[in-house]
C-alpha cells in the first residue's frame, strides 16, 4: 500500500492522547520515587556494568519497533542526501555544543556543577528517545536510523574531545572559570553499543525474517501494525522509571530545578527552530526536515547522567542537571511534535509522490 505523504495522519486513541499517557507517566513516577521508599535504590541498583537494566530494557522495547519499520534496502537514498547529512552534522556537532554552552553561562553563572551538567548534556546527541519523536511527527524514519547512526559514531571519537574543549579549553580562552573532565571512550561506546546497537541489529533481522518468510507487503501490513504500540508502551515504561528514580532529588530541589529548566527550555526550542528552518531552506520534503530538526535537538541523556556521574558523582549537581534534561526534553518534544504535524498541511516542498506506508500512528491504529 502507498500513501501520500501529505495526508493528514490518522490518529488512533492511544495518540490522541498522547500527551495525556506522558504527563500520567511523569506524575506516575514522580510520585512513586518520593512515596515509595527505597524505590529509586532498588532501580539503580539493577545494573549491568553501570548501564540501569530497567531503563536499558525500556529503551530497547521503545527503539525496536521504528528500526523494524525501516526499510533498510533503501538507505542510499539518504546516504546521497548531502544537505541532509552535511546539515545534520552542523547543527549535532558544532552548532548544538556551542548553543548550550552559550546558554548554560548566560543562564547559570553562579552555578559552576549545573553548568557543566548542562554541557555534557549539549555534548551528548541523541541516538535514542528521538526516532519515537520523529516517527511520531512522521518524519523519515530511514534517514533518521541513518542520522543516529552518524552521530553514534561521533560520539565514540569526539565526545570526550568535546569535553575537554567546552570544559577546559574555551573557558580558559574567554577567561571563565575551568572544569577538569575525564571519560573513557569504552564508556561512551557502551552506551552506543547498548542503546542503538541491539535494537538496530534486532530491527535489522527482524526485517529480513520477515521479509523472507511473508513478503514484504504481509510483513508491512499485518506484522508492523501487530508490534507498532511497543513503542509507547516501552516510551511510558521508560519515562516512568526515569522519573521515579530521581523523584525525590527533582522534587526536593524546585528552584534548582527551574533553574536548570530555563535554558534547557531555550535550547530545546531554538535548536528544532534551527534545524527546521535549515530544512525549508534547503528545499528539503516535511518528512527530512522534520528528521533533521528533531535529530537535532535531541539529546543523549542516559549517557549525560553516566558520564555526570561516573565523573562527579551521583549526588552530585552535575548529575542532577543531566536528570532535569529528561524532564523538561519529553513534554517539549513531544509539544513539538504536534507543531510538526500542524505545519505539515503548509509545508511548501512537495514529498515524492510514492513512498513506503510510513504513517506511524495508522501502522498502530
């Protein structure tokens, strides 16, 4: 079955409430992280090698579904898309970094340990939470599994460089205050390797199983819808858990919370603004442009609290501000997801006029 990429997507209930389910989640483990005692141990303490099983497990079940859905024959057709990766590129590793490194001293001055939280919180793309936003906004999804994919691999090389740049380097030139910064690159691989590299491997085979055994049109239309709602239910799962984890710590710190809340709020913002106004620009389809602006301003935060607190600790004001990321990243995000699909209908590159059946939200209704 083709669809026209600019028909206006079918929403079923578990969308349309989408905001609803988030919100329900957050409060949900907000509260039982401050009314359960002991709760937010128990979780951290189900660990494999530092990675947090529960959260490990929710993430891989949101993750599967969308890299099942790709269509992993045809990636050269994003791979030879130069603006979209050239751009994408831009705005993940010279235009992010130096955005929220902008923000955290205009806004943050006279707090040194949340400032550099939320450095290495503007450090860490993300390969994670943002395909579910971009196939929620029904974005491309194969040029997304492409642009993670890219980033994941920057990520192992330059993160670690980035941080000692942001951290050491150019405080030092501008005469600002200087923070030492240490990761290993194995721990930032790890995080790729787990977060990206066992759902894309699952997704990957599932694909050609599937294809294999059913055909692809039987393996589009009766198998993808059957695993599509694992993806919200592994969203709200995780959300949930991240939420009552650090729910006692964000609840008994309102102000630093908003504090830390403000410039995330701006970056958020301004870098899907950025990357979707670069889109248009370009002459790029809704379906790319939506891609490259939700890959843009999207972060790593599973790997921004472990390097928080591996480095300083985990009480420590660096990890509190990489816990506030998920916060304030989930409710804008998914705002922004509607603002994608109000502009959809004015969007003013035409789409191709045939492409695979990539409506999310109709593979799940």
């Amino acid at each position: 079955m083709t669809t026209d990429t600019m028909t206006p997507p079918r929403l079923s209930t578990l969308d349309r409430y989408l905001a609803v389910w988030i919100g329900l989640a957050m409060v949900a483990g907000l509260l039982l992280g401050r009314l359960v005692p002991g709760l937010g141990e128990a979780l951290s303490a189900i660990e494999i090698d530092g990675i947090s099983l529960p959260i490990a497990i929710g993430l891989l079940v949101m993750m599967y579904p969308v890299l099942a859905k790709v269509r992993y024959d045809r990636l050269d057709t994003v791979t030879s898309d130069r603006r979209l990766l050239g751009s994408s590129l831009v705005l993940n590793w010279i235009i992010g970094p130096a955005l929220m490194f902008a923000l955290a001293w205009i806004f943050l001055p006279d707090l040194p340990e949340y400032r550099t939280g939320l450095i290495i919180v503007g450090l860490a793309r993300c390969i994670a939470m943002v395909i579910i936003w971009n196939d929620l906004a029904c974005g491309d999804r194969d040029a997304a599994a492409v642009l993670v994919a890219i980033n994941s691999l920057f990520q192992v090389v330059a993160f670690a460089a980035l941080g000692w740049f942001y951290l050491t380097v150019l405080p030092g030139w501008l005469g600002l205050d200087q923070t030492g910064f240490d990761v290993s690159p194995w721990q930032i691989a790890k995080s790729v390797l787990i977060f990206l590299g066992i759902p894309l491997l699952a997704g990957y085979l599932t694909r050609r199983g599937g294809e294999r055994r059913w055909g692809r049109k039987r393996y589009e239309e009766s198998f993808l819808p059957k695993i599509g709602p694992w993806a919200l239910y592994g969203l709200l799962f995780t959300i949930v858990l991240l939420f009552a984890l650090q729910g006692e710590q964000i609840t008994s710190k309102p102000g630093d919370v908003a504090r830390i809340a403000l410039p995330l709020l701006a970056y958020f913002a301004i870098m899907w603004g950025i990357g979707y106004l670069t889109g248009r620009l370009l002459g790029m389809s809704y379906e790319r442009t939506t891609t490259l602006a939700f890959t843009a301003s999207g972060n790593n935060f599973e790997l921004a609290i472990a390097v928080a607190i591996a480095t300083f600790g985990a009480t420590s004001g660096q990890a509190l501000a990489g816990v506030v990321g998920p916060l304030i990243e989930v409710p804008v995000l998914v705002g922004l997801v509607y603002v994608s699909l109000a502009l959809r209908r004015r969007f003013p590159h035409p789409s191709p006029a045939v492409v695979p059946s990539r409506t999310p939200v109709e593979d799940r209704s």
